[in-house]
C-alpha cells in the first residue's frame, strides 16, 4: 500500500504533467516502415542513421538483415550485435525498422529502492493517465539484472520473423549502470507499431545490451516524453509491396516476436 506522502507526490507529478501538456504541441514520433512487415521478412530498407537523426535524438529498431538491435539517445545510435557487444553505428548503415522522436521529457522521478519492469511500466502508465497516446521514456540507473536477446544477421531468402528469432542468443547483465530506451504505444497501433512497451537496454560503458525481454532495476531515474503525431515513411521496394502485412495472427505474433 503507498503511503499518503508517494500519493500526494504521485498527484504532483500528474499536475505538473497536465500543466505542460498544455503548453505543448505534442511532438512526433518518425517510423521507417512498419512492424508487420519485419514480421513477414521484409528486412532491407534504404533509410540511413543519418536519415534517422534527422528525424529524432531517441529510438530504436533493427538493422538491414536484422544485424542486430538499434538504440538511440543523445544524438547517438549504437548497433546491438548477435554476440551481446555493443558498437556505435556508421552513419550510411540501413534499417528496414526504426522509431524515432526528437525526446523532450516533460517529467522525471527517480526511485531510490528496487523496481521491477512491471513497477516501472505500472509508474509510466499511472503518471499519463490514458493508454491513447504515445510515450517514449527513458531509464537510466543500476540494473540489478536486465534479461536481453539479439536477433543473428539473416541471409536471403529471408525467413519470416517467427522463424528467423527461433535460434537468437539470449544474454544476462547483473548488477550493470545502463541506460533503457522504450517506447510505450497505444493498442490502436498493432501491426503499424507493438502495441504496449518496446525497450532496448545498453550498458553504461556502450559495450553490451540487447532487446529487453525482462529487468530489475536497483534504482535510478525515469524521464517521460508523451507524443501525440506519428509520420510513418513506408517502403518502396518490391519486397514491401508484396508482403501481406495483415495476418490473421498478428497480435500473436507481435507478442511472440517482442516478448
């Protein structure tokens, strides 16, 4: 049960919160083509981590060939490779998948005792109130563990997702400083987006990390960023234009490909 004091802080944060959405525009998140199509194996797209940075200081997604996972913060973009280590991006590498947003934050809080994922996505859903926008966040702190998985460099013809993630390396980090990258996305965008959470996590000293499967954090502070545009740019290659990007188990899949 919280304590009347971490309610009425709770109840500050969500006024201070309204305050600003007022003065807001709302900003934007920037996709590269959309998440069915990565499920279907459409991984070779033509926009660059130059094109991404033109369009946000924040993200994540994949590389072409689905070379890893993407992460992004502070103007920087590191590739996640298949072996656990982390490298910085080269500015013409290509990504078939990636979200972006130019990250604002419009509150932080920081927590000085244990939280598990759900506790943390439990404080991001309380402090904006409705699950009809979206929310990019980020957490930084000690990571009492972080449970990540790196999707293996894939050779034409492409398997689908499904298929492809069956052999991917899963990695643990105990006790590691890093920062988390996520997004939280409304359930109206399923198949556009994942619905619900997307996070990557690296390490402090940008060595390691990985898609999110499952975490614990020491302590640490949370900065929200609630954004209400969306710019999708999609694909032109042939690919694309024949993939069915409408399964009949797409909510299924999404959840078994994300985790």
């Amino acid at each position: 049960m919280e304590t009347n004091s971490s309610c009425d802080c709770a109840i500050e944060i969500s006024q201070q919160f309204a305050r600003w959405q007022a003065r807001q525009g709302g900003g934007e998140v920037y996709q590269s083509s959309l998440m069915s199509a990565l499920l279907a194996g459409v991984y070779e797209g033509e926009t660059t981590m130059a094109d991404l940075l033109r369009h946000g200081d924040f993200g994540l997604g994949t590389f072409n060939r689905l070379d890893g996972e993407l992460i992004a913060f502070e103007r920087q973009i590191h590739q996640l490779k298949a072996d656990g280590s982390a490298r910085p991006a080269r500015a013409e590498q290509k990504t078939p998948f990636a979200v972006m947003t130019h990250f604002r934050p419009c509150l932080q809080r920081r927590f000085a005792h244990p939280l598990s994922r759900e506790e943390i996505h439990q404080w991001v859903d309380r402090l904006v109130g409705t699950d009809n926008v979206f929310v990019a966040f980020r957490l930084d702190g000690l990571f009492e563990q972080a449970q990540v998985r790196t999707v293996p460099c894939q050779s034409p013809p492409y398997k689908p997702m499904l298929e492809a993630i069956e052999a991917q390396p899963l990695f643990s980090f105990s006790l590691r400083r890093g920062t988390l990258v996520g997004f939280r996305c409304p359930p109206f965008v399923q198949g556009i987006n994942v619905a619900g959470y997307h996070e990557h996590f690296i390490t402090e000293d940008r060595r390691g990390g990985g898609h999110i499967l499952d975490y614990a954090m020491g302590h640490g502070q949370l900065q929200l960023s609630v954004v209400q545009h969306l710019n999708i740019e999609l694909p032109r290659n042939p690919a694309f234009q024949q993939a069915d990007l409408n399964p009949a188990d797409l909510d299924r899949a999404i959840r078994a490909a994300e985790g």
